[in-house]
C-alpha cells in the first residue's frame, strides 16, 4: 500500500501507528518501515526545495493566472550539487515505489527540455546505488544529420520510466508515451518532484480531478512524486526552523486547496 492515499491528519496517524509498533514490538514490518522512510524522505525533500529557493511560500501569480500561496521552480536546481541532490530524491524515491510494488523498470526516459537534465542525473544517482539503467531523451525537431532522428541515448525498451519536474496538462508526458510506444517499449511510470494535487482550467470551469489523476486515468499508468500538496502542509506544521518562518502562510495554503485541490 502507498502512504501518499492517506490525508494530512490520516497520514500523521500512520507515521505514529508505525512508530509506536516498531518500537514497542521490535518487529520488521516492511509497510511501516517503507511509510517512516518515505515520510521522512519528503519532509528532507521540502526542506531542500526551501534551502535551494526552488521553494517558496508568499504572493505568486501562476501562469494560469491563479493567485498562489506557493512557488516552485525546479529551473532553480542549476548548479551541480543541488542537481546532484535533487538526482538522489528521484531516485531513491523510484527504487521505494520499486520495493513498493507500484513500479518495475528497465531504464529511464527525459522529455525536452526540463527532463533531459533530470532523467540522466537520475540515472547516475540510480547507478551510485546499485541499480545501471539505460537512459533516453527527445528532441524538440527531428535532426536530419549525424544520427538523426529525435531520439537520443539508449534504444527505448523495456518498461521506460518517464522523468520530469511537474505535471501541469499532461502534453508533454503524454507525447513521451506515445514515443516511447511508438519505439515498441512500454511507458511504466511518470516520476515527477511535485505533485501539486490541484484541478485545472479556469475558475469558471474547474476539472473534476488533478492533472496527474486524469493522466493516470486516461493512460494507466502511474505518476510517482518525491512530494506533494499534504506533504507541504504536513511541513509546515513540523518543527524545522523554516517551516516555522513559512507558518503564516498555512490558512492560505488551506485556502488554495479549498479552491483548487482535487
């Protein structure tokens, strides 16, 4: 079972049911052991997010025109040891969803331009932990020259994870999985930093569920996120000192979800 089903209150519960099991019983359950550490694994990555200004709470308007109580910009991620951090979010965050059961692969795709960077770093941070996959990426236009073609690296095969920052509308994993069925490979999963959980379209005409849901309706295949929504409202009611400066801003975070949350 995947914690990331569960509330803000109800995924608090489960934290401190599997604590209170772990310590008073002693026994290896291997659900509760996996629900601690990918807690604990988003929380670290919010605060990373933070640290590195890829996070950000405050007044933003969103390219929807939505007044947000939040930003994140993985563009932000650009120097090499933040990179190098951020690879290893991705990929220990897709080897828990492997153990997980919700995912199996055999190497990694990256769409233009955004996933190009974040699928080959998350291969190298993948390979530091044991498990060398191939990875792949796309052009924009296809090249008429040298190899040619719009497919760069290794030969799409196998179940292919998807990498990217975000899901907004879905288009560009939604090209990624026609390619990479076009090629005669499977796509297996979508592994994206944020998920942000919320309805698209204008105020006026809301969807009925979250980018990411409608992709995974429409296709069936899962979406994998380091975080998402009721992780930032679960660090912002934590103990960490940035948490605490980012505080005042959880009625509006309620607020937005209230609105736009799916």
């Amino acid at each position: 079972m995947d914690s990331r089903v569960f509330g803000i209150e109800a995924r608090g519960r489960l934290v401190e049911d599997c604590q209170r099991i772990l310590r008073t019983t002693g026994a290896v359950v291997f659900f509760c052991a996996l629900a601690l550490a990918m807690h604990h694994l988003r929380q670290e990555f919010i605060e990373f997010a933070l640290a590195s200004g890829v996070l950000s709470f405050g007044e933003f308007t969103t390219k929807a025109g939505r007044k947000s109580p939040y930003f994140f910009n993985a563009g932000l991620f650009n120097r090499g040891a933040t990179l190098a951090t951020l690879a290893r979010f991705y990929a220990r965050t897709l080897l828990a969803a492997r153990d997980g059961g919700r995912v199996s692969f055999d190497m990694l795709f990256g769409p233009a331009y955004k996933g190009i960077t974040l699928a080959s770093a998350t291969a190298i941070a993948l390979a530091e932990l044991g498990v060398d996959v191939p990875f792949a990426y796309n052009r924009k236009e296809a090249k008429d020259h040298g190899e040619g073609g719009r497919l760069v690296g290794a030969a799409l095969a196998g179940r292919v994870v998807i990498v990217d920052d975000v899901i907004t509308d879905g288009a560009a994993k939604r090209e990624s999985v026609e390619l990479i069925r076009a090629a005669g490979a499977t796509p297996a999963a979508v592994l994206i930093a944020l998920d942000r959980m919320e309805r698209t379209g204008n105020d006026e005409s809301l969807s009925a569920t979250s980018a990411v849901k409608a992709f995974e309706q429409d296709f069936g295949i899962p979406v994998v996120a380091i975080a998402d929504f009721n992780d930032l409202m679960s660090y912002l009611d934590s103990d960490s000192e940035r948490a605490a400066d980012a505080r005042p801003y959880r009625a509006a975070m309620l607020r937005y979800r209230e609105r736009y949350g799916a």
